[in-house]
C-alpha cells in the first residue's frame, strides 16, 4: 500500500513516531532503494523509538494482508491488462503499472471520500523531532543518513501526496514513480491514456473500494499479538 493508505489504519493514532513508522520503510525506499534495514526485533530505551518500531511492524503486517488479498491480486491484474496495450514500446512492465495504480487509486479514494485528510498526515511527519528519527535509524544500523533526510525534508516541504485527490493527476503520479527506475518511462500520449483508464477504473471501485479496508483491520485485531506491544511515550 501507499503513504496514504497506510496512514488510514493508524489515522486515529495520537503519536506521530508510531505514524512514521508506518510509513517509514517506504519513506527510506524513496530516498535511497539501496537501504535495507530489518529493525522488527529491536528494542530500544527511548520509547518513541519503539514506537517507530512497533509503526514499522505494523507497515509490514498491512502489506503482507494486502499483497496477498483477493482485491489486489484482482485489481492489479485487471489493470495490467487495461494498461499493457497503451504502454507498448514504453519499458516499464505492465505487472509493475497495474501494481503503482490501484494503491494510488485508493490512496485518492481515501482523500476524495474524506476518510482521510493528507494535512492530518503531514501533521504528523513534521512533529516528529529529527533527533529521535537519527537515533532511530542509527540504532537499526543506518550509518549515513543523509540522503534519508534530505528526502524526507523535501517530503515534508513539498506536500505532493495533497495532488493524490485529482483524479487527473493519478497518471502523473505514476509517471513519477516509473521514472525513479525508467529515465523517460512514457510519452504525452501514454499518460492522456493512462488518465482516462484510471479514471474510470477508479469510478468503478468507489462504491465498494473500503472493502480491502475493511479486510485488513479485521486482521489486524485477530493477529495484533504478533505486534510488539509498547509503551506510549510521555
């Protein structure tokens, strides 16, 4: 799932580390795809850096549900197929696309249906101090964290998840996405295409798209004991 569905399941959550840790491992793949960090057994003095743990368990569980639902196998397949006749020629695979676009899809629906706000979300990235962030990443064993912060200030400073409500601007989102891999991943007419083919995918899945939602969080409550259970802190 993307930033914004991921934040959806912890939306009612008071503690902004516990809420970057939910994002945070995507965060770190945005910054540098080369960091790899397995922090899920840690456990450290400072509680607000178990917190950032226990959001990092928590990210992994809601991607392991999603990925190996019947919504996401369903939808990304379907929209692979859409997508592949529009793409060719381009070098980004199809499987990949059809993946990018329904996370997105229900990151706009999220924000189109007001069950979310992406103002709420960034409210959490910027109080979280950048102090405990480092001591985080340093106790996980990230030795230079440069690169993540530069990102994740641009992050903060650019608001770019707010476009995710135009529905029009969902192709572009892709484009962006495919471009940290693929220099020149589509042409003008690729994306005029690709709008309209999300467009109306994403019409389709409003009536029932809370369903996956729905799905997970159930799961979550009958397996949260394999969550770590920590201490808010003061």
């Amino acid at each position: 799932m993307n930033f914004l569905s991921h934040y959806y399941f912890d939306r009612n959550d008071n503690n902004c580390y516990h809420t970057l840790g939910t994002v945070l491992p995507d965060l770190l793949k945005n910054a540098d795809k080369t960091i790899v960090l397995n922090p899920e057994k840690l456990r450290h003095s400072n509680a607000s850096v178990n917190l950032i743990i226990a959001g990092w368990n928590k990210h992994l569980a809601v991607d392991r549900y999603f990925h190996s639902s019947a919504f996401f196998l369903t939808h990304s397949h379907d929209l692979k197929k859409l997508l592949a006749p529009i793409i060719e020629g381009s070098p980004v695979k199809p499987f990949f696309l059809g993946h990018i676009a329904i996370e997105l899809i229900l990151d706009n629906l999220l924000l189109t249906t007001n069950k979310i706000t992406a103002d709420s979300f960034y409210e959490h990235m910027v109080s979280c101090d950048s102090e405990v962030i480092q001591e985080f990443l340093t106790f996980a064993g990230l030795k230079d964290t440069t690169a993540f912060f530069r990102f994740f200030d641009g992050f903060k400073k650019d608001g770019y998840l707010h476009t995710y409500a135009e529905t029009n601007k969902i192709s572009y989102a892709l484009k962006r996405i495919c471009m940290r891999v693929w220099k020149d991943p589509f042409t003008s007419e690729n994306e005029k295409a690709m709008n309209r083919i999300v467009a109306d995918y994403r019409d389709g899945l409003l009536p029932g798209f809370m369903s996956i939602f729905d799905e997970i969080e159930q799961k979550i409550a009958q397996h949260d004991s394999d969550l770590p259970i920590v201490t808010t802190a003061k």
